[in-house]
C-alpha cells in the first residue's frame, strides 16, 4: 500500500482529516442510519454532495436503490437546518478492501 493511502486511511478513521463542520454532517449520518452506519462511513462532504464508504457490494445496492435518500432526509432532519438542507445528495463507494 502507498504511503499516502495509508496517510488518507489512517486520517479518516482518526476524524483528524474532517472539518469541524463537516463532523457534525458525519454524526447526523451516523445517527440516521444506526447499527448499519458501521457497513456505511461518510469520509467526505463536498459542496452539498456526502461520500460514503460501503463496506459491500449489498449494502452498496441498497442504499443506492432503496433505502439511501430516507436516511439522507433522516440525516438533515438531525441537523434541523431550515435553510437548504446540508445534505444535498449522498455518492456511495464500495470501500476498498485494502484499506
């Protein structure tokens, strides 16, 4: 593994590498989705858009055809923002198993 993957990985699962802002967007998700936030980790959020690492490739089908956009909505609801919401849309990737 190259050292700047190991870098990348290591930042994101210290939370060191996030915002402040953004850890509060991280949390929402987390709480919106529950048990399953484990097998879906956001890493990033970039101009309204939320990354999210899927640890397979079901859990990747699931969100993307079924049950993502409500935990989205779940997720800005948390937040409780009036304005537009800070979740926009969510990109999922499966996550490498590298990493």
């Amino acid at each position: 593994m190259p050292i700047s993957e190991a870098i990348q990985g290591f930042l994101r699962e210290s939370g060191l590498g996030v915002r402040s802002g953004d850890e509060r967007v991280f949390d929402a998700w987390r709480k919106a989705l529950g048990e399953a936030s484990e097998h879906a980790r956001p890493v990033a959020l970039r101009g309204g858009e939320l990354v999210v690492e899927v640890s397979s490739s079901a859990m990747l089908q699931d969100l993307k055809g079924f049950t993502g956009e409500g935990y989205r909505r779940r997720a800005n609801e948390l937040l409780g923002s009036s304005r537009a919401p800070r979740i926009q849309r969510v990109k999922y990737r499966l996550r490498s198993s590298e990493r």
